[in-house]
C-alpha cells in the first residue's frame, strides 16, 4: 500500500473517486467543482491534492502549491481509523468539535447545513480506504 497522501495514493484515490456513483454522480448532480488538499495537523501545507470537477476528479497527486477550497486535516491514525469505519454524521460532528478533523480552509459547517454535499463527504472516507 502507498504512503497516505502520496502521489501513488492519491492517483488510486481519483480512480476510485470516480467509480463510486454516491460520490462522483452525487456530487455531479449539484455542478459541485473544487480543489481539496488533504494532510496532517502541524504541517504548512497539505500532503496530497484532488481536483474535482463537475463531481469528477480531473487530477490529483502531490500538493503543489493549488488554491485549495478545502484542506482537511487530521493525525495518520485518525485517518486510517476513518478508512477502516467510515465516521457517519454523528461521529464526523464530533471529530470535528473535538478537533480531531481541522478544516484548514472550507467551510464545514455550511457543508453540513446541505445534505447534497453531506452525503458525498461522508461517502469520501470509505472511497479513501479502497485508495
């Protein structure tokens, strides 16, 4: 298995981005288009980047100096906890108020409000653990 984040981790996590209909359709339904960084707490910028576009992930790999409109953050143990069992709503909103996910840029709580985007992230985590 790759490194977490890793430009050969993040090339398997755009195929299956893509291959999963509840993320990639989902979000294709609402012209949902974004650069999203993911990373570690501490760090100046994130390790890895996908671009989405029109639900779909154009590109990702390495972080190399992209606007973000996200930059999730969280330690490599919660991470791969997150990949094992995908947190639901409940345990996402905790993690969150307990700092254990940081959202570096992005908006989560207007996330949240919309159960169009909702969805999809929460799917993200299970999508993560077959990268």
């Amino acid at each position: 298995m790759a490194d977490l984040f890793s430009e050969e981790w993040m090339q398997s996590f755009k195929e299956q981005w893509n291959a999963e209909s509840e993320l990639s359709d989902a979000l294709a339904k609402i012209n949902f288009n974004s650069v999203i960084g993911y990373g570690f707490p501490g760090e100046d910028q994130p390790r890895g980047v996908i671009t989405i576009e029109n639900g779909k992930a154009t590109s990702a790999g390495a972080y190399a100096g992209e606007t973000l409109n996200w930059d999730l953050r969280a330690s490599a143990d919660q991470w791969n906890k997150w990949m094992a069992k995908p947190p639901g709503m409940m345990g996402l909103g905790t993690a969150f108020t307990t700092g254990k996910i940081k959202f570096a840029v992005g908006d989560y709580k207007g996330m949240l409000k919309d159960p169009r985007m909702a969805g999809p992230f929460i799917k993200s985590f299970s999508v993560m653990g077959r990268a």
